[in-house]
C-alpha cells in the first residue's frame, strides 16, 4: 500500500478507528470504497471499531470482495477488555520479596526450603502466564467468526467464497479462526468434491488437520480413497499418507500403504 494513502484520507482515519463521531462514519467509508482502496480498506479492519467494521465487512460482501475480509479473519485481534497477567508480577513476586527481604524471620529457615519457597512461586507464575496465552490462542474474535459465517453463507455457489475460507482456515493466526473456517468447508460437500476433482489434495489435508475431528478426517480420506490409483501414479505421498493414516476401511488403509 501507498503510505502517502494515510496522509489523503487523515482526516477519516481517526473517526474510523475509534467510531466516532458516528455521523462521520458513513461518508468516510463511502470515500474509501467510491474510490476502491481495497489495500487501505484491509489494514483498517484489522484496527477499526466494531461498528465501522461491521459497516465496512458487510459492503465488501455485497460487491464480493473478499481479500479485505481473509487478511481481517487472519490478523485481527479481539480487543481485550480484562486485565493481563504479566509475569514476575503479582503474588510471586510478592512471595520474593518476603523471602528475601530481611528481617522478616526467614534466617532461621533451612536453604533448601526457601529454594522449594522460590519454586513454587516460579510454577505458579508459569501457570498463570500459559493460561494466559492458552486463553488468547483459543479467542475466537466475534469479528473474525462473523466473516467466516458471512462467506460460508455462500457456499457452494461462490467459489471465491470458497477459497477465501479455505486461506482462513490454514493462515489464520488463531487454531479457533483455523477450526471453524476448515468446519465451514469440510460440511460443503460440493466444495469437498471440487477441491478432490481438482487434486488439491495438500489442501483438502490442511482443513482436516485444521478441524482436528477423526470424523472430518475419515471423511475426505474416504473422498481422496476415490481416486487412490491417481495418487499413486502422481506420487502423492502425503494423501497416501493421510488416507492410510484416517481411511475408516483398513482394506483400503492397506491399499494406500502398499506405495
């Protein structure tokens, strides 16, 4: 993207990022799509308030322009309203400077119990900072949930629709974005049908691993067993591999075994 893009619309930007005033809102977007700033229009959903993105996700459907919308179900990120554990804070912390502070009674305290003192106030810091991050990797973002609703809407009849999910589901930067954009797919027959007719079968492997269900995964190992001899005269090792690995036949399993 041109930056100088930044310095023509500057005055839109700040009312676009934080939603307000809200009646500069409508001429601001209206701007940027009469003018099909498509690049600008991506970074300023990863940003923007949630009013203006709705506004902005749901006219970039109606002209089925879909990149904005797979680089915002890829990259934003859900606005945190709850205070963040940072670590070597907090009560182990706390329990440091009791230890180490002095006359606070602990000179009569063998060392070897003290280093146990440190310890667990090391593990429980730990576990408070992974139960953090644990709970940003699963944050679905509503934002990003309700573009992939929104194009799987138009699934199977929208290929475009189809591929944008299907970048989704192996970019996203969360597992949750990922899961639920390769569910979306995987309960399209007729989009299965045409990923496995295409042999995108890296792909079609992608959306299994990314839904992390046996069921999904028997299931397009079952499509791709269809064409077993083909994948076996190109060499594709991986969709042996895979139907081999999730077929729900162990004849078949057999069969994409012997390679």
């Amino acid at each position: 993207m041109d930056i100088k893009k930044l310095v023509a619309y500057g005055r839109d930007i700040p009312p676009l990022v934080e939603g307000l005033p809200p009646w500069r809102l409508d001429p601001a977007i209206e701007d940027l799509f009469k003018n099909e700033e498509w690049d600008l229009l991506s970074h300023l959903l990863l940003v923007a308030a949630g009013a203006t993105a709705r506004k902005v996700i749901m006219r970039l459907l109606e002209l089925r322009v879909y990149d904005p919308l797979v680089v915002a179900a890829c990259l934003r990120r859900t606005i945190r309203t709850q205070p963040q554990v940072i670590s070597g804070g907090g009560a182990a912390a706390r329990v440091f400077r009791d230890i180490d502070a002095e006359g606070q009674g602990t000179a009569g305290i063998p060392q070897e119990i003290l280093e146990d003192m440190r310890e667990m106030a090391e593990a429980a810091a730990r576990a408070r900072e992974a139960q953090m991050l644990r709970g940003e990797s699963l944050d679905r973002g509503p934002m990003r949930e309700f573009i992939i609703n929104r194009l799987a809407e138009r699934l199977p009849a929208d290929t475009a629709a189809a591929e944008a999910l299907l970048v989704i589901a192996q970019a996203a930067g969360w597992e949750e974005t990922r899961r639920i954009a390769a569910m979306k797919i995987a309960n399209s027959q007729p989009t299965l049908n045409r990923l496995a007719g295409e042999l995108r079968t890296a792909e079609l492997v992608r959306i299994a691993e990314a839904a992390r269900l046996s069921a999904t995964s028997a299931k397009i190992a079952a499509l791709l067993a269809e064409r077993l001899d083909e994948l076996r005269n190109r060499g594709d090792t991986e969709a042996l591999a895979f139907i081999a690995a999730n077929h729900p036949d162990a004849e078949v399993r057999k069969r994409a075994e012997t390679q």
